[in-house]
C-alpha cells in the first residue's frame, strides 16, 4: 500500500502540476481537460488508460464530447499519493 501525503506535502506537489487542484470536500486532486473533439478526447483517454493498466492506479474521469474530468486519489490508502502525482504528470505530459 501506498503512503497518503501529508498536507505540506501534497501542497508542494500541487505547485508542480499545472492545472490541478485539491478537490472540494475529499482527499483527492482534480483537473479539466478540454480537446479538440470527442476523437482527440477519447484518445487521450486510451493512452492514458494503458498508462494506469501499467501503475496499476486508475483515474476517476468522466467524458462528455471534448471534455473529461479526473479525479485522482489512491482509495486503498485513503487520500493523495505518489501515484496520484505520478499519474498526473503523466497526464499532463499526454
């Protein structure tokens, strides 16, 4: 199991993700990204799924047309972890 973050330290991974932020009312992070259209949009989505199969962290996300959603925190260990960093920078990198 991974260790969930401490408050200071979530706040100074947060400084190094462009567009994220912590999520309202949970120990979680969230960010919204908008494509082109639904193609680019669920393409993204396939690599970054094939992405999570490998860590073996899956997002939270939701995708109407260009838009999808995530949410990322790592249940098992109750809040924001290393993957969710991780994961982040990946998705910003894609």
């Amino acid at each position: 199991m991974t260790t969930k973050l401490s408050t200071k330290k979530r706040q100074e991974a947060l400084k190094t993700l462009r567009g994220w932020k912590k999520t309202k009312g949970r120990n979680a992070i969230e960010k919204n990204f908008i494509f082109k259209d639904f193609k680019t949009a669920f393409s993204w989505m396939t690599k970054i799924a094939f992405i999570a199969e490998k860590m073996d962290h899956h997002p939270e996300w939701f995708n109407v047309y260009n838009k999808v959603e995530v949410k990322l925190s790592t249940h098992d260990s109750g809040g924001i972890t290393e993957l969710d960093v991780t994961m982040a920078k990946e998705m910003n990198k894609s």
